[in-house]
C-alpha cells in the first residue's frame, strides 16, 4: 500500500475534485481515515454538489466514529440523490456504529422503498428486521423445541400418561 501525505493532498487542491477524490479513496483504502475525509473535504470545496463525496466522506467519518458529521453527510447525499441507494446504506450504517439499530432499519426500510431493486438495502432490512427474523426462522425452531420438550402441566409435573389397566381391556 502507497502513503498518500498530507502534502500530497494540499497539492492537488489547485486540480480538480477528481483526483482530490482518488487520493481520499487511496486513504482510505490504507485506513488513514482522517486524511482521507480531508482530501474528500477539498474535493467537496471544488465540486459542493457532487453526492458520490459526501458518500465517501460519510464512510470515513463513520470509521472515525464521527457519526453526527456523518449523518450530515449521508442526509446530504440522500437530498443530492434521493434514487441513488448509497446514501440511505451510508446513514444505515452510521446508526448502525451508533448502536441506533431501529433508526437505522428505518432508514434501509425508507431507501427500499424508493429503490426497491437493492440487494444490499434489501440484505440489510432482513438482517436487522426481528420480524422477518421471526417469520422466516423462530416458527421452525419453537415447533422443533416444543416437540423435544415435554409439556408440563400445573405444579411443574409432566402431562399425565394413559396406562392400561392389569385384567382391564
């Protein structure tokens, strides 16, 4: 993996957004996520409509644990391009980091809705979905722990057996 320096970045910023953007996605492909929502932040001062580094720059402040910054982001993403997914997968996942699952779901839920032929949206609602967790899965596991289990009736006793009588029918 190629360092990519801070230098590097500055120089770029009298070229275009696009090779800002490539060194960003360099970083943080080495996981210099810092460095890499910087180049992101000087190709946006060049290209401030541009959804796809918003996107990216979410995705680094997400690993830096920067989620309100992030979440800005993906919002911004969602009004440049409400169609395009990545935006409602980024503001998922930024939730999802901030343990905030069931806003998070809402979210997947709110972009399948509006791009309802995502895989990766669609993967995720049923990843985080307890209800079709439950539908698909729980009614075959219950029914099979229910067959090994014997009932009990009142005081924690088992149900009662049916015994033939000795010299009866």
């Amino acid at each position: 993996a190629h360092r990519v320096s801070l230098h590097h970045i500055m120089a770029a910023t009298s070229g275009d957004a696009q090779s800002l953007k490539d060194s960003g996605n360099a970083l943080f492909k080495a996981k210099e996520y810092l460095k890499a929502a910087a180049a992101y932040t000087q190709a946006l001062k060049l290209d401030p409509e541009n959804a796809v580094l918003y996107s990216n720059r979410c995705a680094a402040l997400t690993k830096l644990n920067k989620i309100n910054k992030a979440l800005e982001d993906a919002d911004r993403v969602i009004s440049l391009k409400p169609d395009w997914e990545k935006g409602y997968w980024r503001k998922g996942e930024a939730l999802e980091e901030a343990k905030r699952v069931p806003e998070a779901l809402k979210v997947y839920q709110a972009g399948l809705k509006l791009v309802p032929g995502s895989k990766e949206l669609s993967s995720k609602v049923r990843q985080l979905d307890p209800t079709l967790g439950a539908k698909q899965q729980q009614p075959t596991q219950e029914q099979q722990q229910q067959q090994q289990k014997p009932l009990r009736t009142g005081r924690g006793l088992p149900e009662p057996r049916k015994f033939k009588t000795v010299g009866g029918k």
